[in-house]
C-alpha cells in the first residue's frame, strides 16, 4: 500500500503549518508506514527541523499525526 509522509513545522500562535518533508512509501500496513517514517526522521535532508509528522493514505487522508517528539521517544528529546 502506497503512503504519504510528510514533516511539517507548526506555528504555535495560530496552529499553521509548513510541509519540509514529503515521501511517498510502500508498506504492508499502518504501523510499517510509522516505522519507515521515524528512520526517515533521521536521514532526510530537510530544510528546517519538523515538528511534526503526518501519515497520509493515497486518497489524502489522514491516518496517523505526531509531534516529532512524541515519534523519537523520551530518550531521544531534548532535556528542557
């Protein structure tokens, strides 16, 4: 099945957001898709850090979101 990922940054003053990151990707299922996109996370070559991240089917719905931080895990965030 074919997805779409894409990394965005959010503005937090009015919830915008810019797309930095799209690809397009095969996975079996949902949580391949997931996968995928958090190894791509750390090798793409983006312009900007993204925030955030959303799955999209080929239809262009949405099947899954997350902030980048929640994707990464707790030993992978910034202390603060």
């Amino acid at each position: 099945m074919k997805f779409v990922i894409e990394f965005y940054r959010t503005r937090e003053r009015d919830d915008a957001h810019a797309v930095v990151g799209r690809e397009t990707v095969d996975a079996v299922d949902l949580d391949a898709a997931v996968e995928m996109a958090r190894s791509l996370t750390q090798s793409l070559d983006m312009p900007q850090r993204p925030d955030a991240l959303a799955i999209l089917d080929e239809n262009g719905r949405t099947l899954h979101s997350c902030a980048f931080d929640a994707l990464q895990g707790p030993e992978k965030r910034p202390s603060p």
